[in-house]
C-alpha cells in the first residue's frame, strides 16, 4: 500500500487535511489516534488563552518538548502567522547545538524571537553568579525570566512542562495562576473541571500555560515522528568526551571543566533533555534515530529529568522550590 492517509485535522471549523503518511496510520492507528487527542486539546488550550489574555508569548529553549509545542500553535492559527512572539531565556551556558538549531529555525519561519540574556542580568546587578565546579546559572533564570515577562508586559507565558516530568510539575494545572510577583502557590490554583480554563487575571498577574500537561515524554516523541519534526542532533546518539559527576555524565566544554579525580572518557551518548549544560547529563546510547529513542524510552525506568538533570538532585523539593520563586 502506497501514498499517505488524509485525516481531518483538529483545526475547527475549516477543511484543512493532515497528511499522515501510511505505515504509521495503518500499522499504529490507536498511537495516531491518541496523538491527534492530545494535538486538539492543546490547539483548543492555545487558543482559549489567546482569545482571553491581551498578551501571551511562547517560551522556546529548542528542547524537544517546546518544538512540538511551537508546531502546536502554529496548527492553531494557520495559515496567519503566530499572534505572539517566542521568547528564549539564554543563560549563556547552551550546548552550541541548540543555540544553531534556534537561529536557523527562526530563520526559516520568520517567528519573532526575543532573547532574555541571564549574562545580561549578572552585568546589570540583577543577579549573582556562584563560583565553584558545581556552580550553575540554572536558578538564575528565575529573575531574567521574570524580567523578561514584566518588560515586555507578557500576562500569559506558553511552556512545554508535562506532569509526568516531576512531581511538582505533576501538580501544576494547565493554567498556573502567579501573583504580582511571579510567584506560584499550588494551594491557590483554580479547578479546571471538563476542561473548563478561567483566565481573568488582575493586572500585574500572569498565567503560565501548559498545553502539553497530559502528554509523556513517549507522546512527545512520536509526535516528533508523525509530523516529521527537526530536532538538534544532540538528541541522537554521538560521540561526545564526558565525566561522571554526582552520577551525571556531563559534557565536557568551557563551562564544565573536570576536577582531578573526576575522569574524562569518549562515550557514544545523547541528550534527553536540553538545558544549560553545566547541569543537564547525557546517557549512554546507540540510539541514532527515533525509531532507536523510542524504544529506549519505553523501556526505562527513570524519568528524563531523573536521570540527567543535577538541578533537580539538590533537595526533594528543588523544583517546587524553584516554581514557588517564579520558576517556569
């Protein structure tokens, strides 16, 4: 059988088709169905705040989880352009991948990118920087963030955090209401009974906005597959020189430096999260495509941030923490 499956897309009220090519709707049409689920209820979530919030923006770190969520809303509004801008809390320390991945994605779309430069806010005294081995600017985010949000008056910010990453992200609703201060309470949030989202605000609040709340990381993935998405090539296995740290394989580079009793070795590894790179590890892997990644995803045991993020290694309740100050 050749050709490609037309299927209806979850764009309401138009004809539009997406063309699903034909072993996957033919070989996983229960998968394809529940991505096409999963892909209304987040094109409905983008819309809704869209319609109810004067100023929504996108943030966008080039990690897998924000690429399908920056496709997602362009399902949302095709064929006009995004109605928001995208913006990527830079903390200087990226893996040079990722930051050549970012550029030329913007380039090739024309999305308007804003760039929030956590370098910027150590020069302007906004924040401090640690020194030491074990050191990152990973917390530092929090405040440049936070800026960004409130210069550009932004009251609603668009992520791509999923409720199976960490458990106080599996607290989060779909609309994470901050106070004035960019703050997060979980005791406060609203019921969101039947997909019902309310998002008036008072001036000066914000909504943080999670339309991939009820994907996994294996969702995120075959999405990946079925719309054929680009992806910076650190997510597929390659040889890389890397130390243990605190379990952690960190790469070596500028801002990871080994200390003398820590070994370097040359190791076939990948990424399964994007993050600054003093603190987001690699795994070993012979996975080279996604059809490789899938199957080693649904086979572990230990979540992406589990297993390769030091920031979340710190206290039980690091990213509650973290989300209570203003965290994304």
């Amino acid at each position: 059988m050749g050709g490609a499956v037309p299927r209806r897309s979850s764009r309401e009220g138009t004809s539009a088709v997406t063309t699903i090519p034909t072993e996957l709707a033919v070989d996983n049409p229960v998968w394809v169905d529940e991505l096409r689920a999963l892909e209304a209820e987040a094109v409905h979530i983008i819309r809704e705040v869209v319609a109810e919030l004067e100023r929504p923006v996108l943030l966008f770190s080039a990690g897998k989880d924000s690429i399908v969520l920056l496709r997602l809303a362009e399902k949302a509004f095709r064929p006009a352009p995004l109605p928001f801008p995208i913006l990527h809390v830079d903390t200087g320390h990226n893996f040079p991948e990722v930051i050549e991945f970012r550029d030329r994605l913007v380039a090739e779309t024309g999305h308007r990118l804003i760039v929030a430069s956590v370098q910027e806010s150590i020069d302007r005294g906004r924040v401090t920087e640690a020194d030491g081995p074990s050191s990152s600017r990973n917390r530092l985010q929090t405040r440049t963030l936070l800026d960004a949000l409130e210069e550009n008056r932004f009251d609603a910010a668009f992520g791509g955090a999923r409720r199976d990453e960490e458990r106080a992200r599996a607290k989060e609703r779909v609309l994470s209401f901050r106070d004035e201060f960019g703050q997060w309470d979980p005791r406060s949030q609203r019921p969101e009974p039947w997909s019902l989202y309310n998002g008036r605000i008072r001036r000066g609040e914000q909504v943080r906005v999670f339309p991939l709340s009820n994907w996994t990381e294996i969702d995120v993935w075959r999405y990946i597959e079925l719309e054929n998405l680009a992806l910076p090539s650190i997510y597929f296995a390659h040889d890389r020189q890397v130390f243990e740290r605190d379990g952690i394989l960190l790469g070596l580079s500028e801002y990871t430096l080994p200390t003398d009793d820590e070994l370097v070795q040359r190791l076939r590894v990948r990424y399964r999260t994007v993050g600054d790179l003093t603190i987001t590890g690699a795994v070993r892997s012979d996975a080279d495509d996604i059809t490789g990644v899938i199957e080693e995803i649904a086979a572990a045991t230990v979540s992406e941030r589990g297993e390769t993020r030091a920031d979340d290694r710190t206290s039980v309740a690091a990213m509650e923490d973290r989300k209570r100050e203003g965290y994304f």
